[in-house]
C-alpha cells in the first residue's frame, strides 16, 4: 500500500518529466540550433507553378540580427547581394550596381520568386517574447516521435497569431512548422529533414517552406555546408561590403 | 466685289483642277472637326464617368493618403469625423477605407486594394447594394464574406460571378489574416482606375477585419453637401484637382492629333500653293490684260489671292452641305473604340459618341481659311514684279 501511495504521488512527476513545458521546448530548441556565427552555403530550389529555378548562396550570420548573402548561382542573380542588420534589409544588384533598402510594402514581396517574403526572412525568432507555448499533443512525423507546440501571439504586433511545430522528443528540433492566419486559416508550412549531427548540434540540412494559398511546391533550402561559431570579420556586415 | 466675282468665275472655270483642291481641303477640314469632335465626346463621357463611379463631386482625403504611393495606405485611415459621419447618415457624402491584400485565384498570387464601402451609399455608382445579399457585418463563423468586383479584375484574375477565392491582408497591427471570399456580383464601367485590381467589400466588415472600427481613408461628396468648415486630419480636394490627370491627357491627345493635321494641311497647303503658281505662270497675258485695262497692281493680287482663298470657302460649303449629315450621323452612331483600349487604364467607353460644338466647327474652318489665305497671297506677290508689255506679250519673266 505504501508503495503504491509513493508511485502514485510521483506519477505527476514522471509525468512532468516526460512533458516539458512548451517554454522550456523552445529554449531547448534555442540552445540546439543558436550559435554566435554561422557560414554556409546553400541552395533554394524554387518550384513554381511552370518551371523549377535552383539559386545558390553564400552566407555569414551573427545570431539572428546580422547576415550577409552572396548569391554565387545562376548567371542572372550572381553577384546579388543581401545585408540584414537587425529590422533593416538592404540589396545589392549588380546589374543595376545600386544599392536598395527594402522597407515597407517591399518587404512583403517574394524573395527571388520563392515561397518566401522577405520578411519572412527578417522574423528574428525570438518565439518566446512573442508567443505562448504550450505542449497539446505529440505525433509521429519521419519515425520520429515529436512533441506538438501551440504557440499563441502574446501582443497584437505579430506577423501570425498562432503557430504549431512539431518538434522531435530526443533531438529537440523541430521538424515541421505551420503558420496560422488570425482566422485560422493555414498560411504557411516549414518542413525540416534531413537532422545530421554537426559538432555537439542536430541540424536540419533541408528545409521545406510551402505559401499554402499558393499553387505549387513551394521552396527548398538545402544547406551544403555550415560552420558554426567561426570567427567573422566585421566588415562583412557593413553596407560597404555590397559592392 | 469684282474680285470676288472674277475669282468665282476663274475658279469654276478651272473645272477639275479647282475641285480637286477643294475636296482635299474640305477633307482635311473634315477630318479635323471629326477628330476633335471624337476628343471633346471622349472628355465628356470620360468627366461624367468619373464622377459619377469615382471622383463624386470632390473628395476628403484622410492627411496621409497619398494614392500614388502605397507605401502611405498602411498609415493613412483615420476615425470618421463627427461632421462627415453626419453627412454619410444623410446619404451625401460616402465613406471608403482601402487595405492592401493578396487575392489567390486558383492558386496565384495577386495584389491588390480590399476597399470597404457602405452597400446603401447612393453617391457612386459602384452598386454595393449587391454587397446586402448575405445583409452582413461580419459573418458569424468568419467563413466566407461577399465582394463584389469589376470586369477588368474579373478578366485578370479569371474570376466569375459566384466563384469563392482566398483574400490575405493584414491588420492595423500587422498580424496576417485570411477568409474566403464569394464574388456576389460583377459590375461593368468605363473607369478603370476603380476596377483592376480592386476588390469591394463592406465596410463595416473590412473595418472589422483590419480592426479599425469606424474608420476611413477618404470620402466621396454629393453635389448636395456644402463645404462648411476645415475638417482637422482631412485634405479637402476639389472635382478639377481629381480630374487633372485626365484633362492633362486629353490635353496631351489633342497637341498628337495636331501633329496629324499639321501634316494634312501642308499637303492642302502645298496643291493650292503650286495650284496658285501654276495659275500666275499660265495666265500672264490675262494679268497683263487686266492691268493694261487700268486694274493696279495691288487689285491683280487681290484677285490671284482671293482666288485661291476661294478655295477654302467651297470647301466650307463643301463640308456643310455633304459634310454635316456625315458628322450628324457619325455622331448618332459613335465611334467604337478598338477591343483592348479599356486596358489602357483611362477613362473610356466602348462606344464614343462625337461632341461638334460652335467654336470647334467656327474655329477649324476661320484657321483653314487664313492659312490658305496667306498661302494663296505668297506666290501671288510675284504678279506684282511683273512687267505688263512682257506679260500681254506672254513672256516668260
């Protein structure tokens, strides 16, 4: 009897121990994927609705707030060139050999005719300042058991009002991510595969974004190579390094 | 007088060579009248069109806004002043509030403005009326709302009466929000700066939508409203101000088209000018005659010029008796404008329906009788040179 007495009070704590709170799912997410620096490079292969475009890439990043993109391929997006410095984006376009600040409206507007804005790229994803998390499920996606998070807009001034990720038990990242208009309505869809250990991290090598209004298959990123916490010059980060 | 007689004599003596030259400039004068005449009809329609689907009688614009800059709309809504929201319960002024928003048919991607405007105004024409077939605020369960659109964005986005299609936008806040939309009705105008890529719906809802309760971007004012006070946060802009750019355009058409008759005239130009040549050449005895006969010299040119100035009064009365039953008919019967002129983005009709007035027809046929008065006078001063024993003579000088 008293051992049963004893399971019984513990059983809130196993189960506590085997669902964390979504607060703590992101910040273990956090400690995964965040890292001081990053160089790598890329492709996004654009799937439209006619025809498939593939853009490679060369990227520098200092946390969320600092990145500089090079794109290296095709022939007509060569030497295009992209700084993001916390909420402020600039591009460099070789053909032009100017230099554009995009703010505002622009900002809405597709990257390279991807599935993605370019404020898609500026989200900062500070998740935890915005949203509040919370575990409501768990389900099996790729043979990998995931928790399901349900992220709801703490202030009005949020791009989405609701998001849930599906984020991997064991490896703590996240391996699907749907984003939610305030109607309900599905906007967009992130799909991470291909999770490889890179250092002491799990990484996703491809991601998947899908605008889920539109037709089409939406955008893969494949990561070729990444480094992490490399040291970067901080003139990469500068305006003058777009020409 | 004698003058006038003798050049009516010469130049029906002259039989074809005379008539020739009159039915080019009776063409050209034609054409003119015509073609002006397709230009004031087009300005009419196109000023009655407008106001009547789209300037009103002048408009209150929220500070702000700036219609050719986008950028402004997120900024540029405010709440509906006490005077105008009096005046919008009167049914003489009409509010409006525009959002950008993306529309997805069938799959694409497409921009544009989302304007909220109330389905029982009377002051435009848009017929929102039709917005009141599901009588909606908000539709309870936010499934589906009614909108209404033209047929320049119903061409574009390949869109039909009772279709539904996905809208996105964004709120006040800037949080992204979506709902299907039900095409109610498809309206037909000749302004296209209200139709492509605008989608209307009620303003009540995109209100709610955008959370920005009772409130405009701009208002469109009746002929009944009267201008009383400044409204603090509102620009007042007056009919001729919205109506600038299309009067500049007509403007613009109007200086092309001259281009064209400027080249039609000096082809009319020029036969009257080697016309009147060739007479002087020709009729040296008889110039030689007449001053042997006591005429001056001043009166034989007078004569030669008069002659061929002659020719634009035939072809006056050339154009106004076979010309005026063309243009009468011409006008009842319009001009169509070739398929795709509506996509020009002005205000066009498919059928315009020419305007002649007074000073139009007055004033083309007083500007062809100069100028061929002073082309008849140019080689005529030659007669003036010319000795008159050599010219009864009919040498050549």
């Amino acid at each position: 009897m008293k051992n049963l007495i004893i399971i019984l009070l513990l059983i809130p704590v196993l189960v506590w121990a085997q669902n964390p709170s979504g607060k703590e799912i992101l910040e273990r997410i956090d400690e995964n994927m965040a890292s001081k620096s990053t160089i790598s490079t890329s492709k996004m292969v654009i799937h439209g609705a006619r025809q498939t475009r593939t853009i490679k890439a060369k990227s520098w990043g200092m946390g969320d707030e600092k990145s500089f993109t090079e794109y290296l391929a095709p022939a007509r997006e060569k030497g295009t060139k992209m700084l993001k410095l916390e909420d402020e984006l600039w591009i460099y376009s070789p053909s032009s050999d100017r230099i554009i600040k995009i703010s505002g409206h622009m900002l809405r507007q597709s990257l390279m005719g991807s599935d993605l804005s370019y404020e898609d790229m500026m989200d900062n994803a500070e998740l935890l300042e915005d949203y509040d998390a919370g575990v409501i499920g768990s389900e099996i996606i790729d043979e990998r058991d995931c928790w399901i998070v349900e992220l709801q807009a703490k202030t009005a001034e949020v791009n989405y009002q609701t998001r849930k990720m599906w984020v991997d038990k064991s490896r703590y990242i996240p391996l699907k991510e749907e984003l939610y208009a305030k109607s309900g309505k599905l906007l967009k869809k992130l799909e991470l595969s291909e999770i490889t250990k890179i250092g002491n991290r799990w990484y996703p090598q491809k991601m998947i974004f899908k605008d889920m209004l539109k037709k089409g298959n939406g955008t893969e990123f494949i990561i070729d190579e990444i480094e992490f916490d490399k040291e970067i010059e901080a003139y990469i980060f500068t305006k003058a390094s777009l020409k | 007088m004698l003058a006038i007689k003798l050049a009516y004599r010469n130049l029906v003596g002259a039989g074809l060579r005379t008539w020739l030259n009159v039915i080019v400039l009776a063409f050209v004068l034609f054409m003119i009248i015509w073609h002006y005449g397709i230009l004031d009809g087009w300005n009419e329609q196109a000023n009655r069109d407008m106001q009547a689907w789209e300037v009103g009688n002048g408009q209150y614009w929220q500070e702000n806004y700036d219609p050719y800059d986008f950028f402004t709309l997120e900024d540029s809504h405010a709440k509906i002043p006490e005077v105008l929201q009096k005046a919008s319960s009167d049914g003489i002024v009409t509010p409006i509030l525009i959002s950008q928003a993306s529309v997805y048919p069938d799959g694409r991607i497409q921009s544009m403005l989302l304007k909220g405007i109330d389905p029982e105004q009377k002051v435009i024409a848009i017929p929102g009326a039709e917005l009141n077939i599901e009588s909606e605020a908000m539709p309870a369960g936010r499934q589906e709302i009614s909108a209404i659109i033209g047929k320049r964005m119903a061409k574009n986005c390949k869109l039909k009466e009772g279709d539904i299609t996905t809208i996105r936008w964004r709120d006040v806040n800037g949080t992204f929000d979506a709902l299907e939309v039900k095409i109610v009705a498809i309206f037909d105008c000749n302004v296209p700066s209200i139709d492509g890529g605008q989608m209307y719906i009620n303003i009540n809802t995109l209100q709610e939508m955008m959370q920005a309760p009772n409130e405009a971007t701009l208002f469109v004012i009746d002929e009944d409203y009267e201008m009383s006070e400044d409204i603090s946060g509102w620009v007042y802009k007056e009919f001729d101000f919205l109506m600038t750019e299309m009067n500049e355009m007509m403007k613009m058409k109007k200086v092309g088209g001259s281009v064209l008759y400027f080249i039609l005239m000096l082809l009319a130009m020029l036969a009257i000018f080697d016309t009147q040549v060739l007479s002087i050449f020709r009729r040296q005895k008889e110039i030689g005659t007449y001053i042997a006969m006591g005429m001056t010299r001043r009166q034989v040119v007078s004569l030669f010029t008069v002659e061929g100035a002659m020719h634009a009064i035939l072809a006056v009365a050339v154009v106004s008796t076979l010309g005026t039953g063309f243009l009468l008919w011409l006008q009842s019967i319009g001009f169509t404008m070739p398929a795709g002129t509506d996509d020009m983005g002005i205000a066009i009709a498919e059928t315009i329906y020419p305007v002649y007035g007074a000073g139009l027809i007055i004033g083309t046929s007083l500007l062809v009788f100069v100028i061929t008065l002073i082309v008849s006078y140019l080689p005529a001063r030659k007669i003036s040179k010319m000795k008159p024993t050599d010219a009864i003579k009919g040498k050549i000088q």
